[in-house]
C-alpha cells in the first residue's frame, strides 16, 4: 500500500509521514458528466494522480475524494439542472446545446452545504496537525476553496493553495472534458478515453464539453507536458513554503 493514502496508514506510519511533510491532499472530484469519451470521476481522478505524484517527490498524505461540489444551478419547466446540464457553456455558438439531465450526475450541493462540509475537513486536517492544505480538481470546488483559503489561514493556522499555478492551455484541469481534461487522462489513463464515443462530424459539437475540441487537439505530449510542469511548480511551492528539501518515497 502506498505510504502517502491517508486511508491506508497506520497511526504510527501517520505520525512518521506528517512530521516529514505535513501536507495534505484533498482531491476535490465529482461523479459528472464529462462527454461521452471520459469517466464519471474524470475530475478526481486526475487529481488523485497528480497527488500521487507530488507526494513521491515531496511527501505529505492523500485523503480520499470529496464527491459532491457546488455548480451553476438552474429550474427549467420544473426540472433541476446543474453544471454543464444547463446549456452552453462557451460564448462560441458552436457549442451551443439545450439544457439536459445528462447520465451519470451525482454531485451537486449547494454552496452553504458546501461550506459547511469544506471548514469541517480543513478544520479536522489543522487538529491532525497538517500545516498545509493543497485542494484541486472540480473547477466550482477548487474556486471555492481558494475564496476559502485567508478563512482557513487566519482561524486554522493552515496554508491552503490549489495546482492552478500555470497560464493558459497548461493549467492542470481548466476546461470541461475538452482539449486540457482529455489530453491529460489520455497521459495517465489511455484505457478509459473512448474517442470513437464522441461524434465524427467537426460541424457537430459534443454535447457536455466546454473549451478547445478535444478531437482536434487532445493528445497524450500536450497531457505529459500540463502534468509534468505543474509537479515540478507545486514541488516548488511546497518545498519553499515549508522550508523543505525534496524527498524520495
């Protein structure tokens, strides 16, 4: 078992990882439709992985996935909508779709709910002994998280940061199935991206997907690239922040 999944440790294994990182990682996924070419749990999944990977060249403890996260929430002839089954979610009239309970959601909560759930965690990590916090993954969640973030410094004493730390394309999960989130579960999980899935025809746009077209720009070097600076970025920060040099698992 990995030395770095919070569910796995022993209190004696606990104590020997916090005092040689006391960082914790909070995946912060949702079961959500992510087109029909990605799983349901894309969002905690690729965050998951990036943990995993910080910690071997860091350390610090991985806690298990919060699930549920605020999202755009709509009533549209009495039915519920939230997330991307609101419509478009892009100003490009291409991908313009009408609003639909798409297959497979589970995770919506509202914010104050979330709020609660959200301080419980960072208040049980600070008690644990955590002095750092790193969150990421749905997009809503990790916002939240990060408006959250001089809250839980002032009245927890943790630091808390999400991995958005690079611009543009190479910003670690910053559309929604498309071109970025594609590109990098084609890097870290090949077997669960079914391309044939998404319509063969340009002129049609995937139902579900905001940001670049993953059929045209999603490839396995554009996600090894997104993964491999926003390690070498977040080690940076960690390190720095906690006054440590890199370790090895």
């Amino acid at each position: 078992m990995s030395t770095h999944e919070y569910i796995y440790l022993k209190p004696q294994e606990f104590q020997k990882e916090l005092q040689r990182c006391p960082v914790a990682y909070l995946p912060l996924g949702t079961l959500e439709w992510h087109g029909k070419h990605l799983p349901l749990g894309a969002d905690g999944i690729q965050s998951h992985y990036l943990f995993e990977q910080i910690a071997q060249r860091v350390g610090g403890i991985i806690c298990p996935m919060l699930f549920l996260g605020p999202d755009q929430r709509s009533i549209v002839d009495g039915r519920e909508y939230y997330g991307m089954d609101n419509g478009n979610y892009d100003p490009d009239p291409m991908q313009w779709y009408p609003p639909q309970k798409f297959a497979g959601s589970a995770y919506w909560i509202e914010e104050s709910g979330f709020q609660i759930l959200l301080d419980a965690v960072v208040k049980q990590l600070a008690r644990a002994g955590f002095r750092m916090i790193v969150a990421h993954g749905h997009g809503p969640s990790t916002h939240f998280f990060q408006d959250r973030a001089e809250f839980y410094r002032l009245h927890h004493g943790v630091k808390c940061i999400s991995c958005w730390q690079l611009e543009g394309d190479l910003s670690f999960q910053s559309d929604h199935g498309a071109m970025n989130e594609t590109s990098i579960l084609m890097a870290i999980h090949r077997e669960l991206v079914s391309m044939d899935r998404l319509e063969q025809n340009l002129d049609i746009w995937p139902d579900g997907i905001g940001g670049k077209d993953p059929r045209l720009f999603a490839n396995v070097q554009v996600g090894n690239e997104m993964i491999a600076k926003t390690i070498e970025k977040m080690v940076e920060i960690i390190n720095r922040e906690l006054g440590q040099k890199e370790v090895s698992s």
